[in-house]
C-alpha cells in the first residue's frame, strides 16, 4: 500500500465515538456558582470561618476542611517507567480488510473509524523532568475497539534491552538516578547503568539504538514506532501467522542535535509536549501509518535469530513492511491529570484476533501492568475512569471495591446462576468471544534461556554498519559522554569490551575519548547474569554474523525529506525591515505549512521601511535558536545594521549553523551573516547569485529565495557541517 499522503481534518471535526463516551464525564465553570463537592453553593472562598475577625480558625469551616482535604490528596504516585508524557486523541482506519490476516474486526472494515488515545513518554525521568533526554520514547496507542480496548504499548526502538521481564527492575534500578543521592534525574550517563549493562551483553544491540540519534527525536510526531516483541494475527480460521507492528511517521524520522538537546531542556523543558500540543491546536494532525512485518507460522526458524527474543529486528529487507492503516491525532485532551495521567495501559488488553507469543519479556509483561495501575490509580476500578473505559458496556460479575461507579442490578454476581437467567452469558467465538490461540506446549518446567538467544553483536553491529557518517560519529560520541560521566574506571573498561565485539574502530574511538586502552577481549567471560549454580561458559554470547551488511530502515539519512508542515522557523528583523521580502518569504513558509515567527530586539511591533507595522511574536530575550528548525534574515538597511549588532541574534545564527539547520538571507542582508564565525566557511562569490552551500541560501529575489529555503528546511539537517567532526559556535 502506498504512503497516503498528509490529510488533517480541521480540529472542529476532531469528535470521535470515545470523544462522546468522554462527555458526561467532562466539567465546565464557565457561567456557574461554585459549590462544594456536594453541591452546597459556596458564598465565601477568600476567607475560612474564625473565632472573631483576628481570631483562630473554627473546626467547624467544613467548607476550609473539604478544600484543603481534597488538595493534600491531589497527588497519586507517577509511573515507575515513563512517568514524563504527554498524549492526544485521534482516530485510526485501517486501508483494506486484513480479514485473511486477523479476525480483528478494527482491522477488517476499511469505512470504521476507530477511536485513539495515545501518549508517548521518556523512560527514566521523573514526571517534572526535561522531555529531552537522551533515552528511549514510549509510543503507547489504545484503540477503543466495538470488541474492546486493544493496547498496543510500545516504544520508538524496535528491540529492547534485556531478553528476560526478570531483569527489569535490575534494569529500571540501574537507570533510573543513584538510591544514596538521587541523582543524575532523567539521563544514563552514570555508574549504575553502566555497570549493569557492560555485565549484560545481550543489551548490547538495543545499546546502539538508545546511544544513537533516535534517542533525541526532533518531536514525537518524526518518531517511529514499534510493538517490539512478536505478536500473533489469529484469522477466523484459526490460523496464526507471527506480527511484528510499526508505526511510520507521515513527517518522517527526525532527531536533534545533542549539544541542541542539552540546550532546550533549559529553555524549554516541555519542548516535545509544547509541540505536540500546538501541532494539534493548529491542525497540523501528527499521522503515522501502522506497518506489520507478517511472517507465516511455519517459517518460524527460518531466520538467523529467534523471533521470539526481544532484542532482534526482523530487518525490512528480509520481510518488507505493509502498511495497512492511518492514525491521526486529532484532539489535544481536556484534562491533563483526567486523562494523560490516568490512563492505563496493559499489553494484555488485546482483541480476537491478536494473540501472544511466548517471548519472555512479553510474558512478564503481562503480569506487570494490571499491578501497576492497582498501585498507581489505587484499587481495582481503575478500568472506569473515563479515559480507561470502552466504548462498549461491560458486564461481568466483578463488583465493589474502591470508588466503585458502576450500579450493577440484580441479585446474582456469580456464574452460573439461575436467578439471573444465567447471564452475562459467556460469548461464544462467534460472538466475538476471546479464545486463546491453541499453541502447542509439551515441555519441561526449566529457568533457562534458549541457545538461539544467545547472539548478541550481530544485530548490534548491522545497526552500527547502517547508519550514515554523520550518524556513526554521533553515536561515538554519544558514547564517549555517557561513559565519561561514569567514575568508575572499571565500568568504562568493561564497557569498551563489549563495544569492541559490535565494532572495533567504533570501540577504539571510544576508548581514545576515554583516555584509556580497549581490553583484550574476550579474554573472560563477559556475560554476568547467570544463576548460581551456572557454568558461566555455558552463559557466554555466541559469535555470529548477520547475512546483512547493512539495512536502509535502520538509518534516519533515508528519512522521507519532502515536507516542512509545522517546522518552526524564525525571522530575525527590526526597524526598517525591507516588509516585502519579510511578507513573500513568511506567506511562502506559511503556504508550505510551516510556523513563522518574528524576532526582533523587543516585543510590539517593529516599523518597516515603508512605515508597515509588522507585529514582533518574540524578542531575542525570550527565543532561542534551539527552539526553531530554521532562520531567515530579510534585508532593509535599518533592521540588517540592528540585527548585526544585536550580538543575541548574531549567537542565534551562530548556533543554528552550529546545529546544522537551514539559514537564509536577503542579499542585502549578507553583513549580517558575515558578523557570523560561519561566515568564512562560505564561497567567496555570493552576491545576488543563488548559492545554496549545506543549506545557507542568500537570494536577491524573495520568491526564489522561499523555495530554495523551503527544499532546505525539508531537509531537515545538514550534518555534514559538522566535519571536521564538530562546529563551535
Ligand atoms: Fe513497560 C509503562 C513500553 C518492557 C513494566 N512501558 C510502559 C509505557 C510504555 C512501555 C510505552 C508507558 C505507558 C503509558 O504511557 O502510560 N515496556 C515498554 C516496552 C517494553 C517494556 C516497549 C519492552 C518491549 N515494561 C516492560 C517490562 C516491564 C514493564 C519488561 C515489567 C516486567 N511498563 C511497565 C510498567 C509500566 C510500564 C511498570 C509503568 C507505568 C505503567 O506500566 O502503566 O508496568
């Protein structure tokens, strides 16, 4: 199916089936009395009731208790992972009928609409943390189904770290900031993690993705994707064939630089939440499609690796994606706290026609969940919370408990009953009735991993070997941070051990950073998680290598470059700003569908050469380049002698080369980048003459100079800037 190309609907339409499910529920002041929790019209909220005008406070001010009592419980505790997110509301259609696939009925009628909610998230940090961290995304997506809620919990990396769910909260531990001082907050780069991984080989491959670009999304709408672990499709038939599920975004898959990174988680921590939201809020619908990788039951051990281990990638090349279906995100959320906060995701929520596999780390999965939310949103009725909810009734005989909002009738709650007619009847497969796909088990009770889990360099290094120059270094360098913040020697030692089985220029590059010497590998084992009474040679990766020598959907350099819908781009200008070079370019980028904003010296207006009033949106005070994907200068004498002088907005441009970003300038703005350090790195013969040299266009002519700025903001980044290696701004 080929790539549908972008259609947002305007956000009036954004009401979905679950968007009505959500309405009774929903709160508004507007033009009310206030009240108290039980409905008592309050008169007096600015003063508690007391003995006297300067007298102590009553314990009769029920009123004061039940504000105050309500506030000191406002807080539940945030998720143990992925407590930093963000989420909206969308809708997802499925292209043709997967019929012969899944009887998943959201999946077979290409007219239905499924109603979304999908949050995405960092892994490490604490809720109030910074949305730029170098860590993994989580990119969970709950399809309110007509046959209940299907989970689909997943992350941007298609593999993971550890094989085993045993080992999650030794991995969690590890991550997350030291238990004597609680730091660092929401990064991997200390002792902990490092040691836990440098003991633990077979994380070495989701190492590489986590140290690499797809760590630093440019925003979560330029993120892939994945269910990571191998599901099922189960047909009316009963027949099974393995899935693997993807989501591609329609704006492709874009990062930001790290130096970029440390940068907006100061000036704008909420940097992805920001985005997210105001892409929404202005119509710019984020949309990926849903690609599955579907591989028939009996080509099971067919490949070189087990598809059942978490930390393999089937690559493209060996079973091309489909893509069978859009998501739109439509709907930012009315209530943060409601629903992005409260709502509960469970890889065990699944629909007929999608079924488990036996990978361990999904099966440990499926018990942690439900255990999460009971702790988290505190008892078992989480599953009414509006949010949480399916757009289909329930009916069971589950009953009571805390908060319990459901008024279930009748006398019975058991099964069978005759005094309630039997009912709820149990539904047969044919009504739609769960039934577990019959897989064969005949085995012994063991705590043992299988052999053919036991590569763990092979993938590690096609990752490595597929990514472009520019994304290699970045990775080295990647690297070369986090084990520099770790203090203990040791660790960094192992580390390049380990990294030496994946690449051993890509270890020596590390250790030279590093000051120290790669280890003669594998001299001892390097696998330590091992049970007591194990052999460790029996534990040790086996050596092996992938019949790829390199992938093309590994690498973001093959990313879709055809759009610029949302990207923000500044124009720096003042007093006497040619307005109609400013106007063509700013209507050209807006046309494109791109966000233009005028930064000048102060806020108000700015005054063009031909007494135009041009509204400022911010002033060099408050923007930054690192918030913007790209710059323009218009020319006008006045504005380009203010804006050279300006030494924040000559830093603006500085630093945007310095992030590999897309510059341009009106001809007769040119001295304002020849106050620019770059300016030396530009051909000498510019003047009215197009050149376009790695992205910095400088044009006489606006029209033209809007669409050659526009094919360079697509392109998104101009890496290859960063020789020798990095730019210093
Ligand atoms: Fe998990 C949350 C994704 C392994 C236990 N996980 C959580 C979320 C995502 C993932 C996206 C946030 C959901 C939300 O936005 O509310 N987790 C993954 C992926 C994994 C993975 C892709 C590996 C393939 N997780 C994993 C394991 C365990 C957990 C092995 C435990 C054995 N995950 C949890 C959890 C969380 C969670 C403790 C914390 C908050 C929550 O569930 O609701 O149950």
């Amino acid at each position: 199916m080929a790539t549908k190309k972008n259609s947002a609907k305007p956000a009036a339409e954004a009401i979905s089936e679950k968007i009505v499910n959500l309405a009774p529920h929903t709160e508004s002041g507007s033009g009310e009395l206030m009240t108290t929790n039980h409905g008592l019209k309050i008169n007096d909220d600015q003063n508690s009731l007391k003995a006297g005008e300067r007298g102590a406070t009553l314990l009769e001010d029920f009123i004061l208790r039940e504000k105050i009592t309500h506030f000191d419980h406002e807080r539940i505790p945030e998720r143990i992972v992925h407590a930093r997110g963000s989420a909206a509301h969308g809708v997802f259609k499925v292209y043709e009928s997967q019929a012969a696939l899944t009887r998943a009925s959201f999946l077979s009628d290409p007219e239905l609409e499924t109603p979304v909610f999908v949050r995405f998230s960092t892994v490490a940090g604490s809720r109030g943390s910074t949305d730029l961290a170098r860590d993994v995304r989580g990119f969970a997506v709950k399809f309110y189904t007509q046959e209940g809620n299907f989970d689909l919990v997943g992350n941007n990396m298609p593999v993971f770290f550890i094989q085993d769910a045993i080992k999650f909260p030794d991995l969690i531990h590890a991550v997350k900031p030291e238990p004597d001082n609680e730091m660092p907050q929401a990064a991997s780069a200390h002792d902990t993690f490092w040691d836990f991984i440098s003991l633990m080989p077979e994380s070495a491959h989701m190492i590489m993705w986590a140290m690499s670009d797809r760590a630093l999304p440019r925003s979560y709408r330029m993120m892939e994707g994945f269910g990571v672990h191998t599901f099922r499709f189960v047909n009316e038939q009963g027949q099974s064939n393995f899935v693997k599920f993807h989501w591609k975004p329609l704006l492709g898959v874009h990062s930001v630089a790290w130096d970029e990174a440390q940068n907006i988680s100061g000036k704008d921590p909420d940097f992805h939440r920001r985005d997210l939201w105001d892409a929404i809020e202005s119509g710019a619908f984020p949309e990926w499609e849903l690609g599955v990788q579907v591989v028939p039951e009996a080509d099971e051990f067919k490949f070189e690796f087990d598809l059942l281990d978490p930390t393999k990638l089937i690559p493209e090349e060996l079973v091309p994606v489909q893509r069978i279906g859009k998501l739109t995100l439509n709907r930012n959320p009315d209530n943060f706290f409601a629903e992005t906060e409260q709502v509960a995701f469970h890889v065990g929520h699944v629909v007929p026609g999608i079924d488990f596999t036996n990978d361990p780390l999904l099966q440990g999965r499926l018990f942690s969940y439900t255990d999460t939310q009971l702790i988290r949103l505190g008892g078992t009725n989480f599953h009414e919370i509006p949010i949480n909810r399916p757009v289909i009734p329930v009916h069971n005989n589950q009953r009571d408990g805390h908060m319990r909002q459901t008024i279930n009738k009748g006398k019975s709650s058991y099964s069978p009953n005759s005094l309630g007619g039997n009912d709820p009847a149990q539904a047969k497969a044919a009504e739609g009735g769960f039934t577990s796909y019959n897989e064969r088990i005949d085995a012994r009770k063991v705590r043992q991993r299988s052999k053919s889990f036991f590569d763990h360099f092979s993938q590690a290094r096609l990752f490595f070997n597929s990514q472009s120059e520019p994304e290699k270094n970045h990775l080295t360098d990647a690297l070369t941070f986090e084990l520099g913040k770790v203090k203990t020697v040791a660790i960094r030692e192992r580390m390049l051990g380990i990294l030496a089985q994946i690449d051993k220029g890509l270890a020596a590059q590390v250790a030279y950073g590093l000051g120290i010497h790669v280890p003669q590998v594998p001299e001892q084992p390097i696998n330590k998680s091992i049970p007591a009474d194990g052999n460790p040679a029996d534990y040790q990766p086996i050596q092996a290598e992938s019949s790829l020598t390199s992938s093309e959907a590994l690498s973001m350099a093959n990313t879709i470059k055809d759009s610029i819908v949302s990207r923000k781009i500044a124009i720096l200008a003042a007093d006497g700003v040619n307005e109609k070079a400013l106007n063509t370019v700013k209507k050209a980028l807006l046309a494109a569908g791109a966000v233009v904003e005028v930064i000048a010296p102060r806020l108000g207006f700015i005054v063009s050469e031909n007494d135009e009033q041009i509204p400022v949106d911010q002033s060099f005070l408050t923007a930054a380049s690192v918030l913007f994907d790209a710059v323009y200068v218009p020319g006008g004498t006045n504005s380009v002698a203010s804006i050279e002088a300006e030494a924040d907005a000559v830093h603006f441009l500085n630093e945007a080369f310095k992030h590999c970003k897309a510059i341009a300038a009106d001809s007769d703005a040119i001295q304002v980048l020849e106050a620019t350090y770059f300016s030396k790195k530009l051909p000498e013969d510019y003047t009215d003459e197009t050149v376009l040299t790695e992205g910095v266009v400088i044009q006489s002519k606006p029209a033209k100079l809007a669409e050659q700025f526009i094919a360079a903001v697509a392109q998104h980044r101009f890496w290859e800037r960063e020789k020798p290696r990095k730019v210093p701004a």
